[in-house]
C-alpha cells in the first residue's frame, strides 16, 4: 500500500482549471483497481492519495501520466506501509 501526498507548486487557479483532466485521470486509476481513496488537503495546499494493488514501479508509472504532474503543478512524496490490522469493512486494504 502507497500513500501519496501531492504539494501543490502552482496557484490555485490553475490546478482548478486543470481538476477536469486530473479528475478523469484519477477515475482511471480508481476502474483499475489501484486507488482506493483520494482528496484535497485541508487547508488546501494539495492532495492525498491511497494506492494498492501495484509497486512502487507501477505507482510511479501512474504519476507520471497525472496531468498535474505533466505540469508540473505538483511535487510528490511516496510513502509505502504495510497494513498489519484495518477496522472490519477495510479488509481489502490488508496485506
């Protein structure tokens, strides 16, 4: 499991005028099973991102196709953990 933070670098007139395109980005990952979880920080500064069912590889590949990371509006910070307990419902997120 990879949890992704996003650091917007940009102001945000222009990651809301590219959220279209990073939101149909995000749809994809969701239909392929990788995300799981996604959204803004608060306050919003960037965004947060929960992956599975991929390596670090794979997930970097991923990254590389957001738009905003095309962009350049955003730096990203990759943290890998291996769930050892999850709350009942979650279990899809255990190892």
């Amino acid at each position: 499991m990879f949890v992704v933070n996003l650091a917007y670098k940009v102001d945000l007139s222009l990651i809301d005028a590219g959220l279209t395109e990073h939101a149909e980005w995000l749809a994809k990952q969701y239909a392929d099973g990788v995300f799981v979880l996604s959204g803004r920080q608060v306050p919003r500064t960037g965004g947060l991102i929960l992956a599975v069912n991929t390596t670090r590889e794979g997930l970097d590949r991923r990254l590389s196709s957001d738009p905003f990371h095309q962009r350049d509006y955003a730096d990203y910070t990759i943290i890998e953990c291996s769930p050892t307990r999850v709350a009942d419902g979650l279990e899809r997120l255990h190892d």
